[in-house]
C-alpha cells in the first residue's frame, strides 16, 4: 500500500499492494468489501458488498489517476447460491446505471475474509488519444 492509497481512505493492508502502473494500465489486486476501517460490509449481503467492492475500486482508480471510463472489463466473484450471484449482479448494473464493461460472473466456494461473499477484480487500461 502507498501513501496516496493510504491517504484517500483505503483500509491498510500488509503483505500486498492494491496496484501498480504500467504506462497506460493499471494492475490491481481483486477489490474486497473493506471500509475505510479494513471493517467488512455487508455479512451475508453480497449486493452492499459488491457496491463496497466498487466504491473501493473507484477510489483506487482516482488515487492512480485513472477513472471508470478506463475499466475495460471486470470479474466478479461471489460465494453461495445462485440468489448471490443474481444479487451481486444487479448491484455491479446499478453501479453502471446498466451500462456495464465486458464482464464475467463467477461462483466460487470461498473468498480470503471470513463472511466475505463479493471480489471484483477489473482490467484497467486508458485507451491512448488519438
């Protein structure tokens, strides 16, 4: 974690970065349903879940001075049944007032966090201008 991350409010992390430029792109590591208190969100509400993963991917994206036009396309992963995985959903279509980016939704057994439910990873690159 840098110091511009730490300072807009991103919960701490050890061990790891959140991400890393590369000219025009942004590597991330997967976004997690953390407030700014690295506090979990949402226990067994994947939809505020997957709006806390999002939040947090914003923030990230304008730390590194990048922005949603530049999500090129996102992986959402959530644990349990197909209720989940439909409730995420509508959260990640919400979020981009339906006008979501090249997307895959994955269930998945487990995430890192206990009562974690909702990752979402993304592909972040700013299309040169011609």
């Amino acid at each position: 974690m840098n110091e511009a991350e730490a300072a807009a409010g991103l919960p701490k992390t050890s061990n790891y970065r959140y991400a890393k430029r590369v000219g025009n792109q942004l590597f991330i590591a997967g976004q997690v349903p953390h407030d700014s208190n690295a506090q979990l969100v949402g226990k067994s509400a994947p939809s505020v879940q997957a709006t806390q993963c999002l939040a947090n991917l914003r923030q990230l994206l304008g730390v590194h001075g990048f922005s949603e036009s530049d999500i090129q396309q996102l992986t959402i992963y959530v644990v349990g049944k197909q209720a989940n995985l439909a409730h995420a959903w509508n959260a990640v279509e919400q979020w981009f007032d339906g006008d979501v980016p090249p997307a895959t939704l994955l269930g998945v057994s487990q995430l890192g966090y206990a009562d974690q439910l909702v990752e979402i990873d993304a592909t972040i690159i700013r299309e040169a201008l011609e």
